[in-house]
C-alpha cells in the first residue's frame, strides 16, 4: 500500500499545482472581450455570406470593434434595419445600406432554345457543367439544376421551365448564389435599379442567334440610342454601367431580341424609417 501511495500522491500533487498555474495563467494572460461584440454579433443576421467584406459576421463584428473607421452599413442582407442598429451600438450617425437584389442573366425558359444532349449525371449545375458545358445549346445559359436555388438561405430562387427565378420580395442580397452558380450567370444590383440584361452569351450574333431566340446579338441597337451611354457591348453581350443608367428604359424598347428588360427590383420591404 504504501508503494502505491508514494506512487500516487506525487502525481496528484503535480496535478494539484498543474492545475493552479493554469488557472492563474488563464486568468492573467486572458484576452478581454469589447462589451460591444456580442451585442453587435445578435444585431447580425448570420447569413455569414461576406457581403460585407469580411470572413463571416463575426469578422465584421470584430472589425466593428477594433477599428473605428469601419463603416455600419456594410451588411447588405440586414438592411437599413441592421445598420440602424448598429450605429446606435456604436453611437454614430446612421448610414444608409445600398440594398442589393440577385439577378439571373439569362431569359425567359427553356422553350427560347434546345438541349443539345441529355444529360443523365448527377443532377447539380456544377456537375452538368462538367459534361460539354451542360446539356442547354447555349454553354452560357442556366444549366436548370437549381444550385442557386439550393445554396440560398431565403428560398428566393426558384427553377422556373428550366431557369433559375429570381424573388425580389425575398432576397436578401447576400451574394451566395452568385458565387454557386458555375456560370457566373447572377449578379447583384442596387434594388432600386430596373433596367437589366438577361442574357451572358459571349458568342458572335449569328451563334447566339442559332441557340436561343432570346440572346444577345451584340448588334449594338441599345448602345446607339441610349441617351446617357451607359449600355456598351462588351465581348458580344451588352452590359449596363449603372452609375449612369437613369432606367429610362430606351434600351430595352429598341432591343432587337428583347433581352434586355425593364422590371421592378424595389425590396421596399427592407426598408425603415429614417431619424
């Protein structure tokens, strides 16, 4: 008995003090938390989608926290809502959020062109792109397997006869489908814009024009009559400089193949009142 107790009892006793040193050490070397955060982290929506251009929510609480130069309405999918709340947090004056909307560049469904295979894989867009660019005639068209629709958090996306649907009432603008999609096929815009190109095929018009009805022919109709130059075509596919659109819809009344559309993206829904 006594072999084990000598055994033993020294063991205990590093351990004892093992685990003194740890407490104190734990407590002298502990990095104090800024009060701020957690109130700052509940404010969030933890959508995590970096919109605001930093790794997640907490990231950008953190960044809240430790720079001061870090501006309160940089959380797109919280809205006007979420940066009023956070201004009050870090008592500064209330900045107001561009509020964005996703938008699916590519038209109508999938009666405007044809499948050139079937396909008969795993059903995601990132595996049918794998295979010829996916089963559609267009390569830059929706590949109709709902990965978008999949990744968002809102259920804001739908696949409509083959296209992904965009819900303007329901997205938050958080950028996540944007980076799903294999064919960079959407984008975000400020939801108060409503003049938008539905169509990314890069190909020459007569190409276009073989495998959708609907494509952009790159005949530059838009870019000649649009009063404030801001539709260009660029690679073949017109493209909107939004700083300059005044949505007059002049583009879209003269688009040849009527790719180009005028349609309300308002998300008035996202919006508060302003002190």
């Amino acid at each position: 008995m006594e072999a084990i107790l000598s055994a033993v009892i020294p063991v205990v006793i590093i351990g004892v003090i093992c685990g003194a040193v740890l407490v104190i050490a734990s407590k002298l070397m502990a990095v104090k938390e800024d009060e701020r955060f957690p109130k700052i982290r509940e404010c969030l929506p933890g959508a995590n989608c970096g919109a605001c251009g930093f790794a997640g929510c907490d990231g950008y609480a953190k960044a809240l926290c430790e720079n001061p130069d870090t501006a309160t309405n940089l959380c797109v999918p919280g809205a006007d809502a979420v940066s009023k709340k956070l201004s009050e947090i870090m008592g500064v004056e209330f900045e107001d959020v561009i509020e964005q909307v996703a938008v699916v560049h590519c038209s109508d469904d999938c009666s405007k062109t044809e499948d050139k295979v079937q396909y008969v894989g795993i059903q995601t867009c990132k595996a049918a792109k794998m295979m010829y660019g996916g089963k559609g005639s267009c390569v830059y068209g929706c590949l109709g397997m709902g990965d978008c629709a999949n990744a968002c958090p809102k259920g804001a996306i739908e696949v409509v006869n083959g296209v992904a649907k965009v819900d303007p009432a329901e997205c938050i603008g958080c950028g996540i489908c944007t980076k799903t999609c294999p064919n960079h096929l959407i984008s975000l815009v400020a939801d108060v814009r409503k003049v938008v190109v539905t169509c990314s095929n890069k190909d020459k018009g007569a190409v276009t024009r073989k495998v959708c009805s609907n494509g952009c022919i790159g005949c530059k109709k838009c870019e000649k009559v649009c009063p404030n130059g801001a539709i260009t075509v660029v690679n073949n596919v017109a493209v909107i400089d939004y700083d300059k659109c005044t949505d007059c819809g002049t583009c879209a009344e003269n688009c040849t193949t009527g790719c180009i559309r005028v349609t309300d993206l308002s998300g008035k829904h996202r919006m508060v009142e302003k002190d």
